[in-house]
C-alpha cells in the first residue's frame, strides 16, 4: 500500500489534540485546496482536565509557529509566565531548604567549570544563585520582559502558567478560524480496519464513518485507538516513581492585585509533593502522592494544611482527584496510527514534561510527516526510539529529584533505594562524584532537559562531589561568570516590572507584534 498521505483524522482535543491539529495544519497549508486535510473529533461529552498547568519556553516557539498572538493566548487562558521551578522542603536538611532550576543557562556554561571554584569558595550560596540571575528574579516576582518587548521575545527566557481547558478552548477557535482545521464534534463508536491491520476509519454516532490515512491517538488515558483497539500496553513505572494520586483545588487569591508567582512552587510532602502554580485570577494547587504511601484522607489533610499556610482562605472547595498509572506505550506509532498525550503515557507532573512531550510529538510527526503508506513504518521506527529515548530522559531526570533527597519517611526511604533506581542514572551518579553534567552524558541534539537542568537539580539537592576531580578548575575563569551574573542580577532587577504589573498592562494594551 502505497497510497499518499492526504488526510490525517485527530481523534480527540484538549490541549494535545489541538496543539498537534495547529501544528500539522499550518505546517501543511491544511487551509489551501492543496494542502493536507487535517479533521478532529472530539466527543462533545468529555471536559478536558483543566487544572492549572506549567509550560517549558518550548511553548513560545509553538505558538508562534501556528501562528497565534501571544497577547491573546495571555488574556483568554488566563495565562501567565513562568520562569523556572523552585523545590521547597525536597533537600530534607532543615533550615532554608530551597533551590530553583531556573529557564537559563548558567553564566558562562561550557567555557568554565562553574561548580568546583563553587565548591571551594561559594558552597554557602545555592548554585543557581551563584551562576543564574532568574533565580533572583523569582524570588522578587518580576516578569521576563518589559512592556515594551514584542510578543514571543524574551530578556529573560519564560514559559507560561495556563489553565489547560481555556488552552484547548483557545486553540481550537483559532485551527478553526484560521489554520482549515475541519472539526467533528462526535462519539467514536467503532473502529474499521484494512485486511493488513491498518485503520481504515472511524465510525461516529453522527457523521457515520470517517476514513484517513494516518490516525493520531490523542483520546488521554484511554488511549482508545493505540491502547484498546491495537492492544500496545504501557511499560509500567511505578517502580521508579511511586506517584499515582492527585488532589488539585483552584485557590483565589487574597486581592486583586495580589502577586503572581514567577515560577512553579514544588514542596515535598510526607508521601509526594505539592504544585503552587499561579494563574492571573487564581492559584492551581495540587497534590501529587502515592496511595501505597498516604491514604486519600491524609493527603488532603496535607493539601488543605498547605492552602491555608500559603494564604488561601480556611475553607476550599473539596479538591478534584486524579489517577494515573504511570508509564509509557511500548510503542507511540503503530501502522497507521500515532498516539500524542495522555494516550503516550503519563508519569507525574514534577518539572511539567506532559504538554512539552505533546510538542515534541506535534512536531516530530508533522516536520517527519511520511508522504506515502510505504515510508510510514520507517518514520514509525525513527518516532518510537526518538520518543523511547525522551521517556526515559523524563524518568532518570525526575527520579534525581527523590534519589538525592535526605527526608525521612517511609516514601522517601522507598525512592532511595537502589533497585528502584534506574541502572543509567546510578552510572550517571557514580561518574558525577569526579565531574558535572555536561553534553558528554546528552548527546542527542535534542535532549529533553539540557545537562545545564541536571546541574541545577544536582547541586540544588545538595550533591557533593568528591574533592578535586579529573579536570583542574579555573578559578579565575570562574569568578568573571559569577560576577556577570551578578551584573545582570542588578540590572534586570533595575529594569523589569513585577508579573502582575505586565499581566495586567498586557490584558489592558497588549504587546508589540514583532
């Protein structure tokens, strides 16, 4: 079968299915007579999940890339920046015990070794204090731009806090009215197959059957197309990352000129973590736990303790719950069909990887897209490891989180031990005891997190190579990076606005096109 690619069918929106239609349409001209047909079908009965959600930097070239202003994005999905993570309480070591892993580089990375003339000199600073500005414009709440910076360019890199549902809302107007994205708003009730196993169509409540040619899963936890129908199982991780529970409740603020957060707020638990994410008109609170570990009813107890201590009112709603089985497909392409989001897999939301996974999938089908039939399992093959690899990434680098903390407690002794430690990351561990991360340990060109990310996750959870080392620092070259940073420190501190203040003078006036 060597039939050309003419028609992909989405099944399913939410922020996946309609980032990936955005994607595949305006790369493929999907509005001209020409171009790609590109259909969704989203059953009209099921709401998407909503809560508020980070985003990587990655977002600001998507969104540009299918051509949304990013003025509207920020007033209608209650949007607002994010530059970083901050972790508190993961350490376990008392007092101050707090780090960011911030969206910029170090100062000076690749050209010096920053961490041991760090070591030797500055261990009473945090690292990314030392090396990174953002840090402290998190902790002062400023915003990664000026009102005068045109829409998508930054002075300091930043992703956004969102609310998924008004996302997919967002996103599916705008394929709609400008990208010729045709919508099915119906029921699938059946699958057709071709004699060789591939998807023939799909049969709907309403519309009868619709026929394509490639057929792209994005139907959450269901996965209905790769999972029920093609039978691909996930890879179990639970071993690895004991999370399956999740409690969030939406937190009004005190006022209305109460201040944004600038980051992703991750504080450990007895038995998981909470997320702080704030939102322009509200906080999006979780938190995520292992039910071999908490009962439902103290995990709350936690939450609503949480709330309360961080300036939410003393009665909340009763939070929302949420499972997941974490783990991944064995396989994402298979035949004909693809699967992108919840459908691929879910493992927890520390460091917000899910809408970043659904990206990087968008993009690799759509700049990957096989012309015909008889390129498609090739293109599958290269799909299925790029994405095996990236999973994998995702795991190891979350599990550094847990690995190195000091907490006590039944769930934190359980994520230190050795056989729920995946082998490449004790190999890793062991050689970083001599030298930091660096591109020697990510080699892909496009790894998931840089080894910049590890560097901030390493030290900020107190991480002690040993003295000395393979390679003699420069102290000298050290020094002249931290005190660039310093300068930008000052500087951006001296020039940028509050996030609140941008927000609001953003939704008022909006920004310049660039």
């Amino acid at each position: 079968m060597s039939h050309p690619i003419r028609h992909i069918v989405i099944v399913g929106g939410g922020a996946a299915g309609w980032l990936t239609a955005g994607v595949i349409a305006a790369d493929h001209r999907a509005h001209a007579p020409d171009g790609l047909r590109v259909t969704l079908i989203e059953s009209p009965d099921v709401a998407p999940i909503g809560v508020g959600e980070g985003t990587w930097p990655t977002m600001r070239d998507t969104l540009a890339r299918i051509g949304v202003s990013e003025t509207a994005f920020l007033r209608e999905c209650d949007a607002a920046f994010k530059q970083g993570s901050r972790f508190d309480g993961w350490r376990g070591s008392g007092g101050a015990d707090y780090y960011f892993h911030p969206f910029v580089l170090p100062q000076g990375y690749g050209e010096a070794d920053l961490v041991g003339p760090w070591r030797h000199e500055f261990a009473h600073v945090p690292f990314a204090d030392l090396v990174s500005f953002q840090p402290h414009l998190c902790v002062q709440g400023r915003a990664p731009k000026q009102a005068t910076t045109p829409e998508f360019a930054a002075v300091a890199n930043y992703g956004y806090h969102l609310d998924a549902g008004k996302f997919g809302v967002f996103l599916r107007k705008h394929c709609l009215e400008k990208l010729g994205v045709q919508y099915v708003p119906d029921h699938v009730t059946g699958i057709a197959s071709h004699e060789n196993g591939d998807i023939a169509a799909l049969h709907t409540r309403e519309h009868g059957a619709l026929a394509g040619d490639l057929f792209i899963d994005c139907t959450g936890m269901q996965s209905l197309l790769l999972g029920r129908h093609y039978g691909i199982g996930l890879v179990e991780q639970r071993h690895v990352l004991f999370n399956d529970s999740a409690l969030a409740v939406q937190v009004p603020y005190p006022g209305e000129d109460s201040p944004i957060a600038s980051q992703t707020t991750s504080t450990a638990q007895r038995a998981g973590w909470i997320w702080d994410i704030g939102l322009p008109t509200r906080r999006g609170v979780g938190h995520v736990y292992s039910s071999a570990h908490t009962s439902d009813a103290e995990a709350e107890a936690d939450l609503r303790a949480y709330v309360a201590a961080t300036g939410g009112p003393a009665e909340t709603a009763a939070p929302r719950k949420l499972t997941f089985h974490p783990g991944y497909r064995r396989e994402f392409w298979h035949r004909n069909c693809v699967a992108i989001g919840l459908s691929a897999g879910f493992i927890e939301p520390l460091e917000a990887s899910a809408l970043a996974l659904v990206e990087l999938s968008a993009a690799l089908v759509s700049d990957d897209l096989p012309a015909t039939r008889a390129t498609m399992d090739i293109v599958a093959r290269r799909f299925n490891d790029a994405f095996a690899y990236r999973w994998e990434r995702v795991i190891e680098f979350l599990k550094l989180h847990y690995v190195l903390s000091r907490r006590g407690g039944a769930y934190w002794d359980d994520n230190r031990r050795e056989d729920t430690v995946p082998a490449r990351l004790r190999e890793l561990l062991a050689l970083w005891r001599h030298r930091p991360p660096s591109r020697l340990d990510f080699h892909r060109i496009d790894e998931v997190f840089p080894s910049a990310s590890w560097q901030y996750v390493l030290y900020g959870m107190g991480f002690t190579p040993e003295p000395g080392g393979t390679r003699r620092a420069d102290p000298a070259a050290a020094a002249q990076h931290y005190r660039e940073a310093a300068d930008l420190t000052r500087r951006m501190l001296g020039a940028l606005p509050p996030n609140r203040a941008l927000i609001d003078h953003i939704r008022r006036h909006g920004l310049q096109k660039i």
